[in-house]
C-alpha cells in the first residue's frame, strides 16, 4: 500500500482538483483507492467520494485527537492499494501557531508521503529556493515529488523544470495547465458533486488532464492487490437495545455529513433511511430524523414546492418527532428564505426569516458551550464548525439556546441552536468523537422519547 498527501504552499494552488484527478485516474486503473481530507470539509470529499465509488473520511486535528486520527486512518486504509489525503491551505499552515495541527504534522503522524503541488502562475526559476525552503523548514517529511500546475506554455514549463533539476533535488512527476476553473466556484468553494448536473462528465475530464500530464507510474503503486469493497457492517454489541430507525436526507439541497457520523448509527445497530426533501411526498415512519448542511437555497423553489413534505415534516416536528438539523437544515425548517431577492417558503418550524448575504457571517471552527440543551448535555467546550452566509432575523417568537458561542459566530455571536419541541437546529456542525460524542446523546434522546 502507498499514500500521499496531497498539500501545496497556500490554498487555491489546485490541490483539490489534482487530489480528485490523481484518485479518479488510480480507481479507473483498478487501483483499490481510499481517500481522505484534512480538516473539516463537506464539498472536497463528495468529489472524492464520485472519483473512487468509496467513502472519503475527514482527518480533523479541531474535533479529534492524534490517536483518533491515526487510528480512523489506520482503519480504512486497510486493504487497499493507494492511500490519497488532501491537505487544506498550504503544507505547514493551521490554526496552531507552533503548527501542531498542520498538513505536515498530520503526514508525519500517519506516516505518509508528501507530494508538493505549486501553483506556477508568474514564477519560473523562483520556484527553486521556494521548494528549497520548504524541505528545510522539516527535514522529517519525506517529500521529493513535485506537480506543477497553472503552467501557460511549453517554455514556462521548461524554465521551471530546468531550475528545479539544477538547484533541487525534487522530481518534477507532472506540468498540468490551468484547471481550476474545471468544476464551478461559489459561496464556500467548489458546487458539491450532489448538485452538478454534469459530475460524471467532469470527473471524466479532470482524469483524463491528469493522465496527460502527470507520470503517474511514479506515485502509483507497482501492484496491485486488493480487491475488498468498502462496506459498512452492523456491530451493535448490545443486543437488548431498541433498534430505531433515523431519517437522513439526501437530495440535491441536502448532502452534507461526515462519513463515519452515518457509519456509526448503522453500527449501533439502527437503520439509515435515505430521505429526499425535495421528490418525496411525506415522510415515512421514522424514529428520528437527522437533516444535515448543504445548499438548500439554490433548490429553494423545489423545496417550497413540495407542500406535501413540509406539512409533513412540520406535522412530525408537532408530534414530537426527535430532529436534529445543521445549517442548510436550520434554514430549511425556518419560515423563509432570501437569495438573491427571492423570497421562498419553508416549513415555518421556527417563526424566523433566513437571508443569504455576499459575504460569510460565520466560517471556521467553533467552540460551543452547552446551555438548554434538549438533549440533556452538560459539556462545555465542544469542538465544531461553521461555514455560512446565512443570517437570521426573528419575528413574533423567541426560542431557548442549545448553546453559548465561546468561538465562532453561530446565529448571532452568542448563542447557537435552536430549540423547539424535539427539535433542534444550529449552524453549527458536529462531529462524533472521543471529546463529544454527539451520535450517543442523539441517539439516547430518540430512546427517551421512543421508549
């Protein structure tokens, strides 16, 4: 098995689409191919997901510790043929100041190699004291491969490759033109592959650059040997609990969850029920119902145009039915939303208006301290998430708070997470680990209220 992690020098250097297309290329070869991503990121690893058929899984030094990390990479990287993680921001960059939370930290603690891409626009020879520097800055990475990208014409090309051989001893495995415009930007980055009309047709693209200019015989393992399929098995260990079922949805507004997040419910034991707000007509029999982030303004129409299932789901939410909705969730079960001057109806859960504006009002990690949590939690200090342009502006009602803000800027700054019946909706997103391990409580609150 070999490994690489995919980093650069700063962020929007082209990692993401090379990390995408080194993956596609190595699946379509027959490579058994596992990825992940550093950090805390939905939309990076749904185009990683589509290039290999397998879950991509998020290595994230704010919600977990080293151990946890080494050991989800150690779990799923087992039985397969080539390991590709990629890095956010540049190599040595994190919230850390001493960078204990870096790309480079994160491949020396699992032990992988590195593999440099460098955005060329407007650098020819400079490019070899920038590669110089980056290898004495941490003698204990092992890194000696280099991908140049944005790279305008065969001359450019050769100047940089000519600077590298003389003054570097990195191998230059690859000169790719510019790419980065291959997959539409938006609001927080590229549009996820749930909602691109024409994913398949891209992907095929970005493989097919990265097979022209890249030699990948050199990062590509020599053999191939395994040939075992990524499935998630049922492990409950408690046979006398309740099993439940738990609505998810997923459509082309909602897709945004954390892959070993669902891989643990099914492994309690509990069924997955694969919901779409915008094609179903109502909800079916569910225990609990878990909506996650995504971009449920630019599917506004459809969702406001399914009445049915806003009935439904505002029907359930009346009935006590246990949710749990993050961002995109949060604005689905508001009363509106606005975008770009076009106001929709949601499902009018929470007496407030949702307004997207130009700019972000919060993104980054998120420190949460829990207040009237419904689901009984006592913790404080929870590890979390954000990325949002949404803001929220309250009518007639006001709600409890499942949480104080100590980082981060959740609904107004202050507070995160409302709370209405069995229901709760914050911008912020969870993740299930050692420190909060929300699945447990989630679950527990559906026993309490399913009993």
């Amino acid at each position: 098995m070999r490994s690489l992690l995919i980093s650069s020098t700063k962020k929007s250097s082209g990692k993401t689409i090379i990390s995408i297309g080194v993956a596609g290329l190595a699946h379509k070869l027959k490579y058994t191919t596992q990825t992940f991503k550093k950090g805390p990121d939905y939309i990076d690893p749904s185009w990683l997901k589509l290039a290999t058929g397998r879950q991509c899984y998020n290595l994230d030094f704010n919600t977990m510790t080293p151990k946890e990390i080494a050991n989800l990479y150690a779990s799923k990287i087992r039985h397969v043929d080539l390991g590709v993680i990629e890095g956010t921001k540049g190599l040595f960059d994190g919230i850390a100041t001493d960078g204990t939370d870096s790309n480079a930290e994160l491949a020396k603690l699992i032990k992988t190699e590195v593999l440099l891409v460098i955005d060329c626009q407007g650098i020819t020879r400079g490019i070899a004291p920038l590669l110089q520097g980056y290898k004495q800055f941490d003698k204990k990475l092992k890194m000696n491969k280099v991908i140049l990208n944005n790279v305008s014409t065969q001359r450019h090309e050769s100047k940089l490759i000519a600077a590298i051989n003389k003054y570097t001893n990195y191998k230059v495995i690859g000169s790719v033109p510019s790419i980065n415009s291959i997959i539409n930007e938006r609001h927080l980055g590229l549009i996820p592959s749930f909602q691109h009309p024409e994913k398949n047709k891209i992907l095929t693209k970005i493989v097919s650059v990265i097979k022209s200019n890249v030699d990948y015989d050199n990062i590509f393992p020599k053999v191939k040997k395994n040939k075992i399929i990524n499935k998630v098995i049922s492990v409950s260990t408690n046979k006398k609990n309740k099993k439940f079922t738990i609505g998810v949805v997923e459509d082309s507004a909602f897709g945004f969850y954390y892959a070993d997040d669902i891989e643990k419910i099914i492994n309690l034991g509990h069924k997955i029920k694969k919901i779409n707000l915008i094609k179903d007509k109502k909800l079916p029999k569910l225990d609990g119902l878990f909506i996650g982030g995504g971009f449920p303004e630019t599917q506004a129409k459809l969702l406001e145009n399914n009445i049915s299932m806003r009935k439904s789901i505002k029907e359930a939410i009346e009935n006590n039915l246990v949710v749990y909705a993050e961002c995109g969730g949060l604005m689905y079960l508001a009363k509106t939303i606005k975008f770009k001057n076009k106001i929709t109806k949601m499902c009018n859960i929470f007496d407030v208006n949702i307004t997207m504006n130009d700019k972000p009002i919060g993104r980054g990690c998120t420190i949460l301290d829990s207040k009237s949590h419904p689901w009984n939690i006592q913790e404080n200090c929870i590890h979390a998430h954000e990325f949002h342009y949404s803001s929220i502006k309250y009518n007639k009602k006001k709600y409890k708070y499942a949480y104080d803000i100590k980082r981060g800027y959740g609904i107004n700054g202050r507070n995160d997470g409302l709370v209405y019946k069995n229901a709760l909706a914050s911008f912020s997103h969870l993740r299930a680990t050692k420190s909060f391990d929300w699945i447990s409580y989630f679950i527990k609150y559906i026993e309490k209220h399913n009993g």
